[in-house]
C-alpha cells in the first residue's frame, strides 16, 4: 500500500514518511530561500496529489448539479457525492448513510444542532461545554443560551491542561440537556477521556456532541463504540479541500430533530399551504451541496485509510515526544498544557519574545508555525496569556523538520535578544 513499510523487528507497519512527502506538491517548494517546513498543521492540513486529481478529475468529466437531473452527467455527479458520504460512513463506522450529513465543516455542523436542538431548550436548561474548546463549540452555544434562556455550563480544566472529571461528573445533573466537548484540543492537544464523557452522560440519558476536527486525522474513531449522538469534522484538518464537513448524527436523534435551513434537496414536495421534508439525510442538506468538497474528502479518506491510522498515529506521537524533549530545554521555554494525553499539538512560550515576533523570524526561514489565541480565548485566559506559539504535526512532517524548527528558534532568541 501506498506510504506503507515494514519495520525490521516487528509486524506493525510503519510510514515511509519521503514517499508520502513526494505525494504533496506543496511541500516541494521553498518560502524566503528555504525549504517549507510546515507546522501548522492543525490549522489545516495540506492535499495530497490524489485528493487533488480526484477533484480535477470530477471539474473535468463529471460536474453536474446532483439529484434533479436525469442526463448523464447528473447521475455521475449524484454518485460522486454518494460516494463522498460512505466513505465518511466507512470512517467513522456509522451505522448508515442516514447518519453522514454534509455541511461546510465543523463549525457549521455544530452549529447546525444548536440551531435544532436549540428549539426544545427552555430557561433554565444547562448546555455543558468544556474550558478547553475552540470558540466553535463555545458560541453557537452561548447563541442558543442567549435566545431561549437555557444556561451555558463550563467544566474547568487544571494547571495540565487536563478536564477536570471531578467537575464533570458533578456540574452533568437533572437540568443538562446537551454534553458538547472536543475530542482534542486544538489550543493544547489535549486529548478528552471522551469513552468516559459519553458514557457518564448516557448513563444520565443526555446527548453528547463531539467537536472532532483536531482527531480525525490522527487516530481511528468509532462512534458506534464511543456511543456518542454527534460527531463533527472537517475535511480541511484532514487533507481534504475546504469548505466540507461532516456532521454524524445518530439517526434516533436526526429524526427529531427540525430542519436547520430551507431549500432545495431538504423537501420532497411544496406548496403554498405546507411542505413535506425530505428523508435523512438530505433533510439537513438544502440547497446545491459542494459536490467537488465531498469528492475530494473521499479521496481524502481513502488516502488515510490506505496508509493507517495506527501507523499516523505511531508516528506523530513519536514527533511530539522528539518535539517536546527539545523545545522544553531551550532557555526560557514554557510548554503550555502537559496533558498526559497529547495529539500532535505543542504550544509553548519564550520568555522575552512576543509569539508573533517568533513566527515572522520563523517564516523567514522557512518555518510555518501558528502564533495567537488558536481561537482558544478562554484556554489562554486559564493560563494568563494572550496567545502562544504552536507547532502541530502531521503524519508527512519528520525529525529533521522538527531539527530546523529548534534552530529557527534559537535564530529568534539570538536576533531578539532573549
């Protein structure tokens, strides 16, 4: 399979991390004189030359608008985007296409449930989130709060970057009516003991919402065995193209739940006095959908699949370790969130350097690394900052990679006078 080799001492396979690096066009270039060395990866992930075939291919031979025509290119088109939905199936082993919605990304399909879920919250209701999430899984919820009188609930985390459990099993009560939490942050990369979230709120007979755009792509996820009602993702953190997503709903709850917009494919018939909606899962789908989007996201998922998860997951565990080691001992460095659970995410600070200034010396070099808040506010709040510098890894990035990254910085330190 493609990217894949065998170590000598044992049976697990292992990536041939420079075959899968000539696989990405983009990472065959130099930024300022140097070569890229991209570490921005969980702010979007870069496209493998098959995902962008394949949506080449479906511009050049088979675009049409799906589902309303019955000329050939049409019926290429709908089976394209049909596609595009088994293979998310596929991924997260759901137990039907009635569950895989298409929507723009991560955020719209959260906002999606708030916007459906939001219509049955009365005052007095209590959404339960975490200190840790992106501001997508922060605001949709505050704007439900805000129109119905429901209540936003937040279980703090520790000086790790850890969920406090404790607070978890003690704020989740009678009034909770909805558990959203990341599967790992995008801020710490910490990653949430979500068998134990889901499980706990079940046994409380309340729906959990998984905010996975920051997992997706670097550990396999069953959402049979997690048993959560909602799971979303984005292409984009996951080599595929942008502006696609995917929202799992389970089908007990999409079948309550109202539209969220109207138009086009979410109605099987109108008229002036009423309209009948359609099935699942197009009833959550108005309008024409982003036919390319769902065709580059399978292509997107069988690369992943072809390569293994496991093997992804080996391999940036063992950057982040490598990563960590070496940033930790430059002088002045402060890691932040040392979460005994960690994705590919490494933020840390430098004492006497503004992370901004960190990542232009970077970028002259070569480095991209994410510097800010990561649309993390209250995560850099907790910790009294206003932002960090993150490096975050994907399965293509390599030691050496990490190599350059150490001496950009210690370029900085040199040139900035810390």
């Amino acid at each position: 399979m493609t990217g894949i080799g065998q170590h000598r001492t044992c049976q697990e396979p292992v990536l041939d991390v420079e075959r899968i690096r000539r696989d990405f066009p983009i990472l065959q270039q130099d930024i300022n004189g140097h070569p890229l060395v991209y570490l921005d990866n969980a702010a979007s992930y870069q496209r493998p030359r098959q995902v962008i075939e394949a949506i080449s291919h479906y511009y050049e031979r088979d675009h049409a608008n799906v589902h309303r025509g019955v000329h050939t290119l049409s019926h290429r088109a709908t089976e394209a985007q049909e596609r595009g939905r088994e293979a998310a199936r596929r991924l997260l082993n759901a137990r039907s296409t009635r569950e895989i919605i298409f929507t723009r990304g991560t955020t719209e399909a959260i906002n999606l449930v708030a916007a459906s879920l939001g219509q049955s919250l009365h005052p007095g209701d209590e959404i339960l989130i975490s200190h840790l999430e992106h501001h997508s899984n922060l605001v949709p919820w505050q704007l439900v709060c805000e129109r119905t009188g429901a209540r936003l609930v937040v279980v703090p985390i520790d000086e790790r970057g850890e969920l406090r459990l404790d607070e978890y099993h003690r704020l989740l009560g009678t009034r909770t009516r909805l558990v959203a939490m990341a599967h790992v942050s995008n801020a710490l990369g910490t990653v949430n003991p979500v068998e134990e979230i889901i499980a706990t709120a079940r046994a409380h007979r309340v729906p959990v919402l998984i905010d996975g755009a920051q997992a997706i792509a670097h550990q396999a996820v069953d959402v049979q065995a997690l048993a959560c009602d909602f799971y979303a993702f984005s292409g984009h953190k996951m080599c595929g193209p942008t502006g696609i997503g995917i929202l799992y709903g389970r089908e007990e709850w999409l079948e309550k739940l109202p539209p969220y917009q109207g138009g086009g494919d979410m109605i099987l018939s109108v008229s002036f006095s009423g309209t009948v909606y359609n099935d699942l899962p197009y009833r959550f789908e108005a309008g024409t959908p982003h036919v390319a989007g769902a065709v580059g996201l399978a292509a997107a998922i069988e690369y992943l699949e072809d390569l293994g998860l496991a093997g992804i997951e080996r391999h940036e565990t063992r950057l982040l370790a490598y990563a960590t080691e070496a940033i930790a001992a430059l002088p002045g460095v402060r890691i932040i969130g040392e979460a005994r659970r960690k994705a590919g995410v490494l933020s840390f600070t430098i004492e006497g350097i503004h992370p901004h200034d960190l990542g232009t010396v970077l970028d002259h070099q070569g480095v991209a690394i994410r510097t800010g808040h990561h649309c993390a506010m209250p995560v850099m709040e907790h910790f009294g900052l206003a932002g960090t510098a993150r490096a975050s890894f994907a399965f293509y990035n390599t030691v050496a990679e990490i190599d350059r990254l150490v001496a950009g910085i210690g370029t900085a330190m040199r040139m900035l006078g810390a």
